[in-house]
C-alpha cells in the first residue's frame, strides 16, 4: 500500500509518517519545500514530492500511484490571507485530483463541535472541508477531535504555559467550556486503523477520551500532574475574546495569528455525540491526567517529536544572495573570530543557540525584545527550542525559523519571524584553518520602506556590541568544550 500524507511537515504529520513506516506502509510526503524534511529522521525512508494544494496543477504528480491519502491541511496559523477560503480551495483542488487519481480513500482529521450550534470561524472551517471532501466521488473517512494533549500540541502547550506562568488564574466565561481532550498517541493509532477500512462509504466519527473537562479543570489538573503549586482561580467575566488574545500571547508562546480562532473556539462545548470507529471503547484510551504526564515526560527528555510551530503556511523567504535579491538594499553585519576549536566544535556552539542557553551576549536585551514583540503580537522568545542541540530545516527557534543547517558544510541561516519593518536573518558559517577554525557571521536585513532603513540605524549601536560579543563568545564556548587553552 502506497500512501500520501500532505502535512507531512506539521504536528500530526511529522509523527504519523514513522508510525505508518512502522506498520510496513510505503509512504509519499507531500509539501510546497521538501527541503524542509531533508533532516528528518525517516526522510531516507519516504519518497518527497514538491506539491500545494492551492495549486491544482501540481496536485496530479503528487497522487500518482497511491491508494489513500491523509489530509492534514489546515491554514489557521495564516495571518495574511483569509485561511477560510483557503481552506475551502484547498480542499477542493484535493477532492478532484483524488477522483482522477483512482484513490480509495481520504483520511481527513477536522474539529469536534455540533453543525447545529454556533460555530466559531475556525470550527466551521473544519466542518466545511470535511464536506467538501466527502462530497467528491473518493470515500472519506473524516475524525473529529477536540483538544489533543501531547509534547508540542497547540493546545497543550497554551494549557502549559498560562498555568506554568500565572499562579493566580482568571476565570472568563470559556473557562467553563466543556472539552473531551483525547491523547496524541491515540489520534495517531485511529488515523493509522482508518487504513484497514475496504468499503466505499463515507465515514464521519468523533474520537475523544475518556475525560469531559471544562478549560479550568484542564488547566487545575495540570499543575497537579505537573507538581506545581495550586492555582487560584479567580472570576473573572469581564475577559473578553479581544482581551484574551493580547492576554494569552504575552504568555505563551502561541502567536495571535493562531490565538484568536482558538480564542473564538472556546465558546463552544467540543464533546463526542456521534459513535466513534468501530472497535475503539473510549475507556481504554488514555485518561487527560496520563497523557498530561505522557507529554511531560517527552518534555523533560528532550523528545519532543514535532511542535505546532514546525508548520507555516507561507514559503520561506528567498536566503540572502538568491539572484531574485539583486538590486534591493540590503544592510550587512558581518564579523568574524578565530577558535582553536575545530569547526565540528565550534558548529556545536552555534547550533546551541537560544533556548535555554540564551544568545551568548546580553541575554536579558533578547529577553526585552521577546516581551516587547509579545506584547505587539509577535512571536516572542516563549517558542524557545524542540531540542537543546539538535535542528532541522524549517522548525523554530524562539522568534526565528531554521532556513539553512548544513553539518557538513557547518552552516546555519535562522529567519526572524519577530515583528520588523522588512525581512531579517542571522547566519553563521565555519571555515577551517591550521590552527582550528574560523567563525564567520552574518546579519543581514533588507528594509521596508522608510521606516525600516531607520529601524536599521537606529539599533545599529545596540545591535552592534551584541553581535561582537556574540561571534567571539560562541567562538570561546566552542574552545571550553574540550578545555582548548587560547
């Protein structure tokens, strides 16, 4: 069985390809950068086709030869354009191709909520893609999943950081919202078990746990499974939907992109009313307090598979030096550093970077522009890291995306995704000399307008003493890791 999982670069994607390598599926990843999969660690195991569902030309190539497909589309997170209606496109250029294509069968994994009540946006969305699909002449099987807990999750993670960060809780009126949350790991066993399904009819389940838990239960469990001191709650009801947004991304790492569908969501009970797939008893999946502590766990082993800020909805920006930035100004930070250290150590020291170990120069400065860039939605620093060493193309990193990570070539390009008036990136590449290596970095950002060129000249003399200290402190880490006497 040969099948396509578009989505192959986001949350649920990213851990449903090896678990269906596992099961002796033969796998196609679809994605508009196939670059971006180029470190994961099944990547030698699948094939990768360049397609976007956007654009039904490119839809044929990618469906070729296979029997099913999983269909984990989803542009919320797009902030610029209207995701509704991209959505809808995107569903229907997919339905086609999969007709044309002879496809057995759509596997698609929208949202719970009752189509005869209120809807959020977003909710809706999710409900109108399922139809759309369903109404082509390729049989779907379309689950319908409220929160999912796991390592990573959007949800998980806006449950981690509110309660991990306010000891005092407000209670607005969603607080009260009834949630049947089911584990990642057993959203990816049904999606999995949907394969084994050889009729011709459409199927419409919804999955949950065996938990129904208001926002508040959710977020007061937590800090028991997390041992964290009990939190207050206090009413509140005043919280608005245009207050929460602001509220909820000065602490977590959630952008407001992605935080007011949420937001607008949780006015709407989300629990099973409809029968599951056959065979599968709710009671023997995981209860909310085991896959809390499941997720936990990933966490404090720096195991965390995948995280909701792997996708993006938008290509990467060209890399500085493309052709196409011929002709436009760009203004160039670049210093260089010797190190005794070999290049390996010194691409250590640099692949380090942010998280936990901070910036290597005036760490509580990036603290300052984070908080600033939270409060102005951006993305801030609370993104932090996957993985305290280890990177991948197209994941991220505090306020950036990783575009570039070459381990043989010791190269690193980070893309700023903080709010600036044009396009950033911070790069570092390493060459070898006699007596070690040599640490080259680069800051390059190309303005927008006016008030970008004077963004650039006036943090020049701030920017300038970080990015020295920077270079030659990465350069000196790299030497202490294998005590190298300068």
């Amino acid at each position: 069985m040969k099948v396509l999982v578009t989505g192959a670069t986001g949350y649920i994607g990213g851990r449903l390809v090896p678990r269906l390598l596992s099961h002796g599926v033969e796998v196609r990843c679809m994605t508009r950068d196939p670059a971006r999969l180029n470190l994961a660690p099944w990547r030698n195991r699948v094939e990768v086709v360049a397609a976007d569902a956007l654009d039904a030309g490119t839809l044929d190539e990618a469906l070729d030869g296979c029997d099913s497909a999983y269909y984990l589309i989803h542009a919320m997170e797009d902030a610029t354009e209207d995701y509704v209606s991209r959505d809808r496109q995107s569903a229907e250029n997919f339905g086609t191709a999969a007709a044309a294509a002879g496809l057995r069968r759509i596997v698609y994994l929208g949202g719970l909520g009752e189509d005869d009540t209120e809807l959020s946006t977003h909710l809706q969305s999710r409900h109108e893609v399922g139809r759309i699909l369903a109404s082509g002449a390729t049989p779907v099987t379309e689950y319908r999943a409220a929160v999912i807990i796991g390592s990573g999750s959007v949800s998980f993670e806006m449950i981690r950081h509110l309660t991990e960060v306010l000891p005092v809780m407000f209670r607005p009126r969603w607080a009260s919202t009834q949630c049947q949350p089911i584990a990642v790991r057993n959203v990816l066993e049904v999606l999995i078990a949907a394969l084994d399904e050889l009729d011709t009819d459409h199927h419409l389940y919804e999955i949950g746990g065996p938990d129904v838990l208001s926002y508040e239960e959710m977020m007061v469990t937590y800090a028991e499974v997390a041992q964290l001191a009990r939190r207050i709650v206090v009413p509140f009801p005043l919280f608005s939907a245009r207050l929460a947004p602001w509220a909820i991304g000065v602490v977590t790492p959630l952008t407001d992109a992605i935080v007011r569908p949420l937001i607008a969501s949780l006015g709407s009970d989300v629990v099973v009313h409809r029968p599951g797939p056959p065979g599968l008893d709710p009671a023997s999946l995981f209860d909310y307090r085991t896959a809390v502590r499941l997720a936990l766990n990933r966490i404090s082993e720096d195991n965390v598979e995948t995280r909701w800020s792997d996708a993006v909805t938008q290509p990467a920006l060209p890399l500085p030096g493309d052709p196409q930035w011929s002709g436009a100004t760009m203004f160039v930070d670049q210093r260089s550093h010797p190190s005794l250290a070999p290049p390996e150590d010194v691409f250590w020291a640099v692949k380090r970077i942010g998280g936990d170990v901070g910036y290597y120069a005036m760490d509580w400065a990036w603290h300052v522009r984070g908080w600033f860039d939270s409060l102005i939605g951006g993305v801030g620093l609370r993104r932090g890291r996957r993985h305290p060493e280890d990177l991948r193309p197209g994941e991220s990193l505090d306020f950036f995306r990783v575009v570039e990570v070459d381990a043989n070539l010791h190269r690193l390009t980070l893309e700023a995704e903080m709010k600036v008036p044009g396009s950033a990136w911070l790069s570092w590449k390493i060459q070898s000399t006699d007596k070690g290596s040599t640490l080259v970095q680069s800051a390059r950002f190309v303005p927008r307008g006016l008030l970008g060129r004077l963004y650039w000249w006036a943090l020049l003399p701030f920017h300038a003493p970080i990015w020295r200290r920077m270079v030659r402190r990465i350069a000196r880490t790299a030497e202490h890791r294998q005590n190298i006497q300068p």
